[in-house]
C-alpha cells in the first residue's frame, strides 16, 4: 500500500502524524510521506491517519 499527501489541500493540522507517525511526518507547513510502501504494521493506522483527515488530503493505493 501506499499514501500520498496532497500538500496544496492539506492544511498542516497534524492529525495524520499524531495517528500514524510510521508514514507521515508534519513538515514546514504541510505534513509529508516518510515511508512509501506502507510498513504492514502500519496499515491499520495509515488507513485510520486518512480517513480522519479533516480535509482528504490523504490518498491511499491499494
């Protein structure tokens, strides 16, 4: 699986890096993908860290 982070949406509010920090990284103002393919064990909280997105920044690929 991977993520991706859509850095002209997101609006830096850090959910993502507070609920899966494995794959995201909150970086100037924009949080970042640090880890592409997701590591297995943080699938879960990959998919979790998207879904709470305030504004869908966040895409996951199967």
């Amino acid at each position: 699986m991977k993520a991706t982070v859509d850095a002209d949406t997101c609006t830096g509010c850090g959910i993502c890096a507070e609920t899966c920090p494995e794959v995201f990284e909150f970086g100037d103002d924009t949080a970042k993908v640090i880890a592409n393919p997701v590591p297995k064990d943080a699938e879960e909280s990959c998919r979790e860290a998207a879904d709470d997105c305030p504004v869908e920044a966040i895409s996951i690929e199967e």
